[in-house]
C-alpha cells in the first residue's frame, strides 16, 4: 500500500526498545510530478490514519498500543519540496494537537529501510 491509497493503513510497527507504535505511511511519489495531487493525497492519507487511532480501531486490532506513544511515520522516497514542508509544519502540529506527532524519514533507495526495531 502507498501514500496513494487515502482509505488504507499501510503498516503498523512497535519499536522493541521503547514501546513507540509508528503507523507507518510509504510515500514513493516524486514531488516535482503532480504536487498539488501529491499534497492532498497526504493529506487524506493522514486523515485517514488520525481516524484509526482517534475512533479506538488501533487499540481494539492492537490492545499493546493503548497508553504508548503513537507516531506517524511517513517513510518518502524523495526529500520534500517546500510546499511539502509546510503542508508537514501544519499537518504536524495538528496531530500534536491530538497528543500524537509526526515524522518524516527520507528513504534513500537501496539503504535499510528506517523502521526502528520493527516487530510490528
């Protein structure tokens, strides 16, 4: 699943060492290609994923996640544009809100993939 699916949850990961739940978005798309389109299918994807977690569907598919730190965590291809930073300034603050944070990892192509003692 990828960034372009807004209506699904593409990965769930606990980190082993700190009990961290990282729900994980993979972001492939280039962000020179289709900005405006690459933005709001973020956008949706992280609504999605807020809804997960705020109407309980985490904690009732993972009861090991109630009361841990929850992170979503956006693993992209390509670093972000400008327009990408900010959209992540406010969407990250939004989540805040909610007691939850964001995190944005660049992925370089062929390096491990940044998941932190996934066990997920």
């Amino acid at each position: 699943m990828t960034v372009e699916e807004t209506n699904k949850i593409d990965r769930i990961a606990f980190n082993r060492q700190n009990g961290d739940v990282l729900l994980v978005i993979s972001d492939h798309l280039n962000w020179d290609e289709n900005e405006g389109e690459h933005l709001l299918a973020l956008q949706g994807k992280l609504n999605t994923y807020l809804e997960f977690v705020e109407s309980g569907q985490l904690y009732a598919k993972y009861p090991r996640a109630t009361g841990k730190r929850i992170i979503f965590y956006v693993v992209g291809k390509f670093p972000l544009s400008d327009e990408a930073s900010n959209l992540y300034r406010l969407a990250g603050k939004a989540i805040q809100d909610y007691g939850y944070s964001l995190q944005f990892v660049h992925h370089k192509l062929g390096d491990k993939l940044p998941i932190p003692d996934d066990e997920g």
